[in-house]
C-alpha cells in the first residue's frame, strides 16, 4: 500500500513513531517466545484461583498475560498508523512477486499478532483446548514468519543491495542525508 498522506517524515523510510513501534513490539514477541514455554497450560485453573500465586509458572503466565495483552494495544496503535502513514514505496528494482510475497507475510505476521492474545485470554478464562492449539500452531507459523522476514532483509541488504533496513531504522526528519 502507498503512503496515504502527506505527513511522513520522508519517502524512504517509516514513520518514526511507526519504526518505534515495530522494535517495541518485537523486543516483547522474542519476550513472548523466551519465557512462553515456562507455560502449563494445566496449571491456568490453579493459578487463577490461587491467592497467592505463588508457583513460578503462575509469574510466567502473569507477566505472559501482562505482555500479551500490551502487543495487543500496540497492534492496534500500529494498524492504526499504517493505514494513516502506509509504507515508503519500496525500490523499483525488487520483482514484483517478490514484493506481493513480502507484503503477503507482513499482512499475516499482523494477523497473527492480532489474534494470539485473544486465544491466549480464551484459553485463560475458558480452559479451551482447541484455544491452546491453535495458540501453540500460531506461535510457531510466527517464529518461521519472523525468522523468513529476518533472512529477507538480511538477503535483501547482502545480496540483492536495496537497503530495506534503514526503512525501519531511520528515526531521522531529514531523510537520508
Ligand atoms: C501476541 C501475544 C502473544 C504471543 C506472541 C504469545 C506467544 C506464546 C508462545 C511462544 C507460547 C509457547 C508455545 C509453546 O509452548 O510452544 C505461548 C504459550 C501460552 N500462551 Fe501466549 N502469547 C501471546 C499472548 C497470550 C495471552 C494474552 C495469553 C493469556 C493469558 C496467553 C496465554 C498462553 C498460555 C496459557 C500458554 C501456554 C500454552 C501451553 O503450553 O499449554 N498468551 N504463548
Ligand atoms: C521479532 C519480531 C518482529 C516482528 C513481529 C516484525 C514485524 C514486521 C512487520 C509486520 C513489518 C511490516 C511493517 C508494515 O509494513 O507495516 C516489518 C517490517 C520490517 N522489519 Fe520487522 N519484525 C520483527 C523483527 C525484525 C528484525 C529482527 C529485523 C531486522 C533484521 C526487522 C526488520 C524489518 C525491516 C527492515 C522492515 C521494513 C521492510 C520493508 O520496508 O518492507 N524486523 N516487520
């Protein structure tokens, strides 16, 4: 999607506030991803009649929770931002397949994101099996979106030369002075 309003910053690069975002939220997935197998499932039950909490599980599913639900208002923040700023154009010279795969991953990487916590909190409150399949099946279709979105922009900065990363890195007014 083009840019759809005049009040980005420059051409070549996000937004600053939608740069910022997306660091913030991956700095809280790969969180997700460390300490989400720290998780039982079988223990939610116990832990959300328990007083004290006090299980070591019990922290992980809080601060689980806790972050989760964060991803989720930044997601929203986020959409909202893409839809007022879009995305630089990207360079002429990637193919065009190349760029409907990369829009196609970056579209499901979001919806994915928007969907887990809310399968987490079904899981939470309904003890759903099918919620905690699904959430399980979800995380790792994400950790390959992410790991695939990783090796893109390192194989577009190495070997294809379009500097991809400096989009989402350039906080900067200027442009690419
Ligand atoms: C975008 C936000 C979220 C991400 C990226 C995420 C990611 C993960 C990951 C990577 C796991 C470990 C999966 C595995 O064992 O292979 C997990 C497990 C779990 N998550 Fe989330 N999660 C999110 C939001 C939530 C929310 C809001 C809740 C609500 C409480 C939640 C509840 C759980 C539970 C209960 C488990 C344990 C499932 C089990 O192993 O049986 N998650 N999550
Ligand atoms: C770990 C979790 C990550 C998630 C969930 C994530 C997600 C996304 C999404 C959804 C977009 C598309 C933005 C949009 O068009 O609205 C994007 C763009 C981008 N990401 Fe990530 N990302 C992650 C990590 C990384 C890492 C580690 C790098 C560095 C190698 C990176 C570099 C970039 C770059 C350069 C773009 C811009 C690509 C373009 O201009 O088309 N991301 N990311």
């Amino acid at each position: 999607m083009e840019k759809k309003i005049d009040r980005k910053s420059n051409n070549s690069s996000y937004h600053y506030s939608q740069i910022i975002i997306h660091w913030f939220v991956a700095l809280l997935v790969i969180y997700q991803f460390t300490f989400g197998g720290n998780i039982k499932f079988l223990e939610i039950e116990s832990c959300i009649h328990s007083k004290t909490n006090a299980l070591e599980s019990c922290q992980h599913l809080n601060n689980h929770y806790l972050v989760g639900v964060i991803i989720l208002l930044l997601m929203i923040i986020r959409l909202f931002l893409r839809i007022l700023f879009g995305a630089p154009p990207l360079p002429k010279s990637i193919p065009l397949t190349i760029k409907i795969f990369a829009r196609l991953s970056h579209y499901l990487i979001y919806l994915i994101l928007f969907s887990m916590p809310f399968l987490g909190m079904y899981m939470y409150y309904f003890n759903s099996e099918i919620s905690q399949f699904l959430h399980i099946t979800f995380s790792k279709i994400l950790l390959f979106l992410i790991l695939l979105h990783i090796c893109a922009v390192a194989f577009h900065e190495g070997v294809l030369g379009s500097k991809l990363f400096y989009r989402m890195a350039s906080i900067s007014k200027e442009g690419d002075k």
